[in-house]
C-alpha cells in the first residue's frame, strides 16, 4: 500500500508545481513590456555615461593629442588589443623625442577592461559611449585612433636655442674638465708608483 500512497503524493507534488508555473507564466503575460524599438527610437535611446563602447584618443582644441608612445597601454592590454609603433625626431635645440607613429586598436577583441586608460600616465585615453559600431567584416573593427594629421611641434625661439646651445656646451666643457682631472690624477698615482 506504500507504492500507492507515494504514487498520489508526487502526482499531488507534481500539479502543485505545474500550477506554480502556470500562475508565474499568466503574470508575465499582463505585465507591461519594456522592450527598446531600437532603430526606431534611436534619437531618445538614453545611453549611460559609464558605458564603455570604443577606446580614443583625446584630442585638444588645437587638434594634438597627448600621446607620448610610451607603450604602457599595449603592455598592459590582457588581449594584445592596442598596437602602438612610434618614431625618433630631431627637436630643434638638438634633442631627439619619440613621437607617436600609430596607434592601431583592435575592437573586435577588446574587453573593455579599461586598463588601458587607467595606467596612462598622460590621460591620452578614453572610452566613448558611441555603441553603433556593428560592421560586416572583422577588419574594419581595427583602427588606427591617431587618424588627425599630427601637428608640427613650434619652432623654438632665438632666446631658447641660445640657451640650449650654452647648456650644450657648458656640458662639454665639464666634461672635459672631468676627464682632464681623472687624466692627471692617473698621472700622478704612476708617478707615485
């Protein structure tokens, strides 16, 4: 008699969860809908300011970004996402400067993670909220974000270039006179010898 009696309570178990379901099922049948009409609406869609939808560069209003090509962001991208090639340049007052080359992001395979933009030591980096990025090829997620032509650095003026050259100079000076002191010291200690 058992069997039976463990036959009635699972099928009493088994509608009392089918009339669970049921009521949770006629509940989500009149609750409003909140679906978006995407393109419809796509001048009132509200996107949040935290979202993260493409990594840029930004720019000034004179049109230069801040940039310095030093690679912390590419080291630091867990998905090899960000590619950064830079280039030496003759400064005027005779230095040499790297300069950002390119700076090519991979969309496709960035995870938002934002440590790119965290660890910039210049604050050259942000995320936009621009979320319209869908394209039919994986090629054209990869972009190059220095796309503005870079801006000539100004030309150093007369005062500036004289006061390089004397800091040049006294340079050489000093140290030629280190040297000339390290010679004669060397002299005397084999004299002494």
């Amino acid at each position: 008699m058992g069997s039976v009696k463990d036959y009635f309570s699972s099928l009493g178990s088994g509608l009392a969860s089918l009339v669970k379901g049921m009521q949770i099922t006629g509940k989500e049948f009149i609750t409003p809908k909140i679906t978006e009409k995407y393109p419809e609406d796509r001048e009132t869609v509200k996107v949040p300011e935290r979202f993260r939808a493409v990594l840029t560069l930004k720019y000034d209003e004179e049109g230069r970004h801040k940039c310095i090509a030093c690679g912390i962001c590419q080291r630091n991208c867990p998905n090899d996402t960000i590619t950064i090639t830079s280039k030496m340049v003759d400064m005027p007052d005779g230095k040499k400067k790297r300069k950002l080359d390119k700076y090519v992001y991979d969309l496709g395979s960035c995870t938002f993670c934002q440590l790119c933009v965290t660890t910039c030591p210049q604050d050259a980096l942000e995320f936009s909220n621009d979320f319209e990025q869908a394209v039919f090829t994986r090629e054209k997620l990869v972009k190059q974000l220095n796309y503005l032509p870079e801006k000539e650095e100004p030309a150093p003026s007369p005062e500036e270039l004289a006061k390089a050259a004397a800091e040049r100079e006294a340079k050489i000076a000093a140290a030629k006179a280190a040297a000339e002191a390290s010679a004669t010291d060397v002299n005397t200690e084999n004299k002494e010898n």
